[in-house]
C-alpha cells in the first residue's frame, strides 16, 4: 500500500518435482495462503529464471574441494557469520573429533540444498498449524463474523485443490475435519438434545460431500484410500459424530445396493447403527472404477451398440445402442461429481448423459408397467429421494449439463457498451449447443439438464425422519426450482416440459404427481405451481391437470374425518408410530395454499375452471387460517380493476369464507372477530341476496352474540344500505330478516344478545315487545344484575321508564352488597335505580326500598339514598301526566323508615366489623366515619339517645383500645 511504509523482507522457497515445498518469509504473516511476497518471489523465479543462478547442491561443490579449499570455505563462513555460527561450529568440530560421538556413526552427512530421494513424499508445501487455527477460530466464532462464508471458502479452495489434482486437498480436508470433530458445541449439543443450526448443519453436509469426492478419486492409490477409510472410520466412530439426517436414524440400507421396493422395505429401523455425515464416504471406499462398461462410457464418445437388443431391466444399452448406467442412482451421481471434482468434465459429462438417458429409460419401463398392471398397485414409493438426498444426485446432474451448455456472451459479441452492462450481473447465459453423440434430435445439453430436473422434482418419494431431513427436502426442491426459473423456456423446452408433465400425470405410483400415491409421500405443491405457472400459457388444460391433481395432502386426510385443521393439538397426533412427525407440515400446508392462489388468479372470469379450483380447495386444504387466506385473495382478484368485480370470483371467496366460518364456529380461533367482519363485507360485495342468505342461515357460521353484535348491525347500517342501493321494499326485507336473526339469538343467548336484539328491532312495534318478553323471561333464571341494569337504562333512554323501572327491580334481585363494598361498579346502579323509581312516585319507591334494603348492606350507600329520598317530592317529574301532593315524605313512616332503620342497622354492623381488625394508622379514618353515622342517626326523631347509647357501648366493649377510645371520647364525649 502505498501510505504504508516499505519493508524488505527475506524469503526463502524450496521446490521439489515443480512443486512448492516449504517457504519461510520473515514478514510473520499468519494464514493459510501464501503470502504476497513468496507469491511476488515464485513469479519472479518463473518469469525471469535466468535471474535466479541456479546450482549444484553444496554436497558436490565440497565434495569438488581438496583439502585446503575445504579449510578456507569453512574458515571464511565462520568470519562471515561468526556471532551466530561460531557456537555451532564449536560444538560439531568437538562432536566430529570425539570418536564415539552420535555424528560419527553415521555414514555422510545433510545436504539441504539436495532436494528429496525419488521415494520420498514431494507434496505442495501447506502450512497445517495455520488451516488448524483457522478452522478453530471460524468455529468458535460459531457462524457470526462471515465465519460460515470464509468456512465455504474453505471447502472450495479444498475443490479447487481437488481439480488441479493437488494432493493437499485431502490432507487440508482432513485438518479441516479434526477441527469440526474437536468443535466443543458438539458434546454440549448432544447433552442438551438441541440441534445444530441449520447452516453450520450444512457445513457438515458439505464436509461429507467432500470426502465422498476424495475416497472417489478414479486415480487415487490403494493403500491412500486404506488411509482414508481408516481415518474416516474413526471420525464415524466418535459418540459426537453428527448424524446424516440430523436428529434421527435413516432408514435407508447401504447406499450401493439398489433399494428394496414394496412391503419389506420398512423393516424396524431402531436396531440399525445410525447413520453418520460420513457413512456415505465409508461404504464409497468399497466402490472402484474398473468396470469395463464404466470405463467405455467415460473415455469415449463412440461407445455404442448398435447390435444389442437384451431389452432386460439392466441391459447395458438402450434401444437406440446407446450406452446406460445402472448404479443406485445417488451413487452414480456421486461418481460425476468426483470426475468433476477431480478436473475430469469431459468424462463426468459422458457419465452424467449415460445416467439421464437410464433415467428416462427406467421412467417409460415403469410407465409400461404400470399401465400394464393398473389395478392394486398402491404404494409403491422410493425410501429415499433423489431431491433433497444428502449427495444432492439430480443437483450434480443438472450443474454438469448446465456448465456444458454456459456460452460466454462476449465470444459471441465481442465486448459490448461498458455503461450499457452496469445493471445486468448475468454474464453468462446458457444456449442450446450441437447435439452430442447420446442424444435425441432437437435436445440438447439445456434440455437434458431441464428434464433430469423435472424427473427428479416430481418422483414419488417418502418424507424423511427427523426435522432437519424435511427441511432439506424443501430447500433443495426451492433450490432446483430457482435454478431452473433462471433459463428462459422456448419451444424446445415447453415440449419438455409437456412431455414430463403427461409423463408424471399417468405413470401411477411412480410419480408424485400421478393417480396413486402412498400417504406418507412428500407433497409436491411448490413444484406443482412452478410447472402451472410454467405451462399456463402454452397448455392451460395440462397446466390446471397437474396442479389440480396436486392439490391433494393425504397425510392429513387420514389425520381426521372434519374439523378444523389449523389447531395445534390436532397436529400432535398426525402421525401413527411407524411415520415420522411431519415438522415441515406448516410449510407444506402454506405452498398448498400458495398453489391453490396462483390457480385462483389464473382462473378469473373462466367459471368452469373457477368452480373446479373451488371444489379442490374445499375437498383438499384442511386448515381454517389458509382457507380464509384463501377467500380474501380471491376477493382481492376479484375486485381489483376499475371496472366491474367479477362476480364468479366474488362467489368463490364468499363460498370459501362460509367453510371457514363453519370450521372455526365450535373451536377457539383468536382471528373470528376479523373472519366474520370480513364475510359481511365480502357478502355486502356479491349483494343482498347473500347478506340475506347468511342472515337466515346464521346458526350454521356465526355464534349468537356474533349473529346480532357484528353481523346483523353491520347489515343494518347506513353504509350498507348506501352501498348496496336499496330501495324501500329491499331495505324492509333485509330488515325483517335481521329482526327475526335477532330474536332467534335472543332466545338462544338471552344475556349476550338481548340488548342487541331490543335495538335491532327498535322500528317495528312486534318485534321490539317479543325482545322485551325475552329480556323478562329471561330475567329471573339467566342474567345477572348488570346485564339486567344495561337493558333497563337503554329501555328509560329509548322512552319506557316503567320498562326499565320493573328490569331495574328484577336486577335488584340479583344483587348482593356487603357491608365493605362501598366502592362496587353496581352503586351507580342502584343509586340511578332509587332516583327512576323516586321519579315515578311514591308506590314505586315503596316497592324498590324493601329491595335494596335486602341487597345493599354498605352504609355509606344506604345513607346516600337515603339523603337523596328526603330531598324531593316523589314523583315531583310528575311523569304520564300524574299529579302530586308535593309533600316530603316523612322518615316516621313507610318506606322511609324501613331504610333509616336499615341504614342505622348497617352503621352499627359496619363499625363493629371494622373494629375486630383495625389498626392505629386507620384510628382517623374511622373517627371521619362514626361522624357519618351520627349525621344519620340524628335523622331519626330518637336519634340523638340512640346515638348516645351505641357511643357508650363501644367504649364499654373496646375498653381494651385507650388510643382509639381516647379519641371517641374527644370527638363524641
């Protein structure tokens, strides 16, 4: 850098076989790579050779030497170096004329400037303490700081070592692997029974992958692979080792052997050992590449046969005499992936078409068969899937046909505007190169790997054990699915893509897409919709095939017959033992409901294919959440452009909002309020004749208090009835079937609805006194005071006091007020109940004071009324035209007096209760008090003596009490 100050440093370089076998710098630069001056010095040595002198080793220069050169080199490079050497040179002139010495025993001496013996070891010089530190500190780092990205780096520096068949890669890769095995989490992880995180998960993945590459290595030694197997075999051995499929063991038997089809193929997976990041590795030990066949299909283009017609489940070629490749397929796929680690493309390509073309084969024998024995196949399925297997088979595939297809845009262009290319990241695109050897007319590369991946994608396979297993499964399909929405599709791949599509359709259990699937396969809704949208415009029929059969979620058919599926206690018990849980299902129920949106769209304004869409969802999407997910995106679509909303789409959403209603009426659903909101105003959008509907079959979707509080206000409403332009004879009819919705939940749920029901049916004189008789009805067995003291306030406000004054004496009954309760929500209540009845008259207020002095308890409420009794007339409002003496009524007599003497009782029960437990912080409060009760006492023509009288009992009884009697006695003497 040029703001850096210069510095020189000493570099020394040894080479062996044109390789870099040590360097020393002094610079002191720690790190994996070469630092920038050994690299400056190795390009200095290759680009100018003749400046760097080169010699014999020293040993011939000396061995050139008489006697007297030899004591003048030695004497002139102890003068040049004394201070450092002279030591040195002490100690061996001592050791060399001591006869016994260790230096004298053996034969000649060192020559470091000699390089190796031809039977020793040459290897590119790595600095192993540096790749262990490193490792160790991005592991502990534990995926924060870039750590993974610079781990990845890691891995593909290990490739890149691979491909310039550099025999470091595996010696790094096995540093790399001692790192991640001594990884203190791992123990920690085990204890606790947590999982790893997801991408250090998949650090492990790739670290299996990679030594599944070096053990496949088609030039590697015997006795390196023992090595290998050994090391591997001891890593697989460690308790911490972390499992191939994440949590739990796999079912799937040894890889080289072709899977078990049918019944047999689940056999009690417990007693198997589990299956580790390096099984696959260990038993890729056991495979070799000397089969004839193999090494035919890699080393030429022209391997063919033309005369070969064994048309048997593995003939070695096909019908066109083209050669194929019958290995367990993620196997096989293993192999491409080592010839391409290993920088052999050409023949990891041969193999690769080899592999497609048995694919295609196997997947026309299995349509034939299956064609051929159509009835009782049921569920016949791969334990092991080619997306999302741990080797990713269909993903080495594809990336081999694709890096053969990548054509450099500036060889066909020349370079193009500098400023024109800012934007655009893609330089490289893929385009349809000449057909090679083993190939149809018309295909090409591109179309190979396109259809491998549609192949692949829509196998019929088993959804693996254990959460990480699923998971994998569902990135490796959106991986797939974002790399082939990448290619642009012209005719030639729209044909694949039709061909694949009929294909899957009709090829029965074999297919994730065909008529028959077992119920345990993995759902292919997210691929479904990709070839929708893919197919839509070039074959609507087939695109709306394919997802329409997709559609379907079996595993949870069989969970439960109805009801709603969104409820997680439902999902505990997905699953009988043999299955595992399905701990994606939530994401596989949200690309279910993706795919069922994107049909819905497509579908707008075709109303066959719109019903169709609807019956599908309603048979086969089982959770309330995406249902009405469903519903409002349909309304969305249906009413987004300016113009007319397109009434078909209209009705599909309300149909689909009418089933979530009825899912979720009997079970807990923290969004009802907003579902059923959304449903007036979706049925307010179709017309009246769907409010009208919804309102008469309210039982069926809505609760009552739902029924009357949401559904039929909402109905009722000035924005409605503007919104829908009715008239007079319309807006009567609606309203008819509101008030009749209203009774009916009045009758069901008195307490909730009653209230509701009184306002809705306020304009028609017969239905409003029907309410009312349900409110009285009601009154004595279901509702409580306060319900009952509402409708009697909304009964004074709309004009009814002698309604409200008989439901305000019905919630008397009900009451109850202890005696410290003088702060209950009730006492306005029954203070407003006291004034109606005062206001009414004097007969009134005699029947409601027997009441509250049986309900009310609390003295200081008591005195209140009381006070309030004595200020007016009764009936001074002279209400219904009545007339009044205009007379206070007397404390002397009834009812007044029943209240004096219940308030008086209440004071004294009062003090008596707040004297067991009274404390001296209260001692005022309670004095403030007694002066309360004296103002009521003195109400009573005797109450000065009664007062007395009480005052003179309580110093008798609390005696005990000086403080507090001490200060009775000051206040009241």
């Amino acid at each position: 850098m040029q703001s850096e100050p210069e510095t020189v440093c000493n570099v020394a370089i040894s080479f062996d076989r044109c390789k870099i076998t040590s360097v020393t710098c002094s610079c002191g630069n720690k790190d994996i790579f070469y630092c920038a001056h050994v690299v400056a010095l190795s390009l200095y040595r290759i680009r100018k050779p003749d400046q760097v002198k080169l010699h014999l080793p020293i040993s011939e220069t000396l061995f050139q030497m008489n006697r007297d050169q030899l004591q003048k080199f030695v004497q002139y490079l102890i003068t040049v170096h004394h201070t450092e050497v002279l030591p040195t040179a002490q100690k061996l002139a001592d050791e060399i004329l001591s006869q016994n010495s260790e230096i004298n025993q053996v034969h000649g001496a060192p020559d470091p400037t000699a390089g190796a013996s031809t039977d020793d070891e040459n290897c590119w010089h790595l600095d192993e303490e540096q790749v262990q530190e490193q490792v160790k500190l991005f592991l502990s780092q534990g995926g924060y700081h870039g750590s993974g990205k610079q781990l990845n780096l890691l891995f593909a520096k290990v490739r890149e070592m691979l491909k310039m068949r550099d025999s470091n890669g595996a010696r790094m890769l096995t540093l790399i692997t001692e790192q991640f095995m001594a990884d203190p989490r791992l123990s920690l992880w085990r204890q606790q029974g947590t999982a790893m995180t997801d991408k250090y998960r998949q650090l492990w993945d790739e670290l299996g992958a990679l030594w599944m590459c070096i053990v496949l290595n088609p030039h590697c030694k015997l006795e390196q692979k023992a090595s290998w197997l050994k090391q591997l075999k001891k890593w697989n051995s460690v308790d911490v080792c972390p499992w191939e499929d994440g949590n739990h063991g796999n079912e799937v038997p040894n890889l080289t052997n072709a899977l078990p089809r049918g019944e047999n193929a689940n056999q009690d997976s417990s007693n198997r050992p589990h299956r580790t990041v390096f099984t696959r590795a260990i038993e890729a030990c056991d495979l070799h590449w000397q089969d004839s066949h193999l090494q035919h299909i890699i080393s030429s283009n022209l391997y063919t046969n033309y005369c070969y017609h064994d048309d048997t489940e593995n003939s070695l070629f096909d019908s066109h005499g083209w050669p194929l490749w019958h290995e367990h397929v993620p196997t096989a796929c293993a192999r491409v992936d080592a010839l391409r680690s290993h920088g052999y493309p050409r023949e990891a390509l041969r193999l690769a078409i080899a592999i497609v073309n048995t694919l295609r084969r196997q997947q026309q024998k299995q349509l034939e068969m299956f064609q051929a024995q159509k009835k009782g196949v049921t569920s016949i399925t791969n334990l092991e899937g080619l997306v999302g297997h741990p080797l990713d088979p269909i993903g080495t595939l594809f990336s081999s046909l694709m890096e053969a297809c990548k054509v450099d845009e500036e060889s066909f262009h020349g370079f193009s505007d500098f400023t024109e290319n800012m934007g655009q990241c893609k330089s490289l695109e893929y385009h349809h190169l000449p057909a090679h050897k083993f190939l149809e007319e018309g295909e090409s590369y591109l179309t190979l790997a396109v259809e491998v991946a549609l192949i692949g994608l829509g196998q019929q396979r088993i959804m693996p054990d254990g959460l990480y297993a699923q998971e994998k499964v569902c990135r490796n399909e959106e991986q797939l699915i974002s790399k082939l929405q990448e290619i642009e599709l012209d005719d030639i791949l729209v044909k694949i893509f039709r061909k694949q599509a009929v294909f899957l359709l009709e090829a029965g259990p074999y297919s994730g897409l065909g008529e028959v699937i077992h119920r345990e396969s993995v759902p292919m809704h997210t691929f479904a919709k990709y070839l929708f949208t893919s197919l839509l415009p070039h074959d609507a029929e087939l695109a709306y095939k394919t997802a329409l059969r997709v559609m379907r979620l079996l595993v949870m058919e069989s969970m439960a017959p109805s009801g709603d599926m969104s409820r997680p206690h439902h999902i505990a018990s997905v699953v009988p033992n043999r299955y595992p849980r399905w701990f994606t299902l939530s994401h596989i129920e949200s690309q279910q409901c993706e795919l069922a949106s994107t049909m819905l769209t497509a579908a707008k304004g075709d109303v066959r294919r719109l019903e169709t869409v609807l019956q599908s969802i309603q048979k086969n999407i089982h959770s309330s959440s995406h249902i009405f997910k469903l519903a409002q995106d349909a309304f969305k679509i249906a009413t987004l452009m300016e113009s007319l909303p397109d009434i078909t789409l209209l009705k599909v959403s309300l149909e689909l909002g009418l089933q979530v209603m009825r899912m979720t009426l009997s079970t807990l659903n923290w969004r009802r309020r907003e579902m059923v909101r959304w449903l007036v105003t979706c049925a307010t959008e179709v017309g009246v004749y769907a409010l009208d509907s919804i309102m008469q079959s309210w039982f069926t979707l809505f609760t009552p208090t739902e029924a009357t509080s949401i559904v039929a206000t909402t109905v009722m409403s000035n924005s409605t009835i503007v919104r829908l332009h009715l008239d007079c004879h319309q807006q009567e009819k609606l309203a008819g079937s509101a008030r009749t919705l209203a009774l009916q939940c009045a009758m069901k749920d008195p307490q909730n609805c009653a209230l509701s029901a009184l306002t809705l049916c306020e304009k028609d004189h017969i239905a409003f006194e029907t309410a009312y008789q349900i409110v009285l009805d009601a009154a004595t067995t279901g509702m409580s005071y306060s319900q009952l003291f509402t409708i009697a306030r909304y009964m004074e406000h709309r004009g009814y006091p002698m309604r409200a004054y008989k439901l305000a004496t019905l919630a008397m009954t009900h009451l109850s007020l202890s005696y410290n309760q003088d702060t209950h929500p009730a006492i306005n209540d029954v203070l407003w109940a006291c004034a109606l009845s005062h206001s009414l008259g004097k007969n009134e207020l005699a029947a409601i004071i027997p009441l509250v002095v049986k309900s009310v308890k609390c003295a200081t409420v008591l005195s209140d009324i009381l006070r309030r009794c004595t200020l007016t007339t009764p009936g001074i409002v002279g209400l219904h035209g009545r007339r009044n003496s205009g007379k206070l009524m007397s404390l002397d007599k009834a009812p007044l007096r029943q209240l004096l003497d219940a308030t008086i009782g209440a004071y004294i029960n009062t003090t008596h209760s707040r004297l067991t437990h009274i404390s001296p912080r209260h001692y005022s409060e309670f004095i403030e008090f007694l002066s309360k009760a004296r103002e009521t006492f003195l109400m009573a023509h005797d109450g000065h003596i009664q007062f007395t009288q009480f005052i003179d009992n309580l110093k008798q009884i609390y005696k005990g009490k000086k403080k507090l009697m001490m200060l009775v006695r000051e206040r009241f003497g």
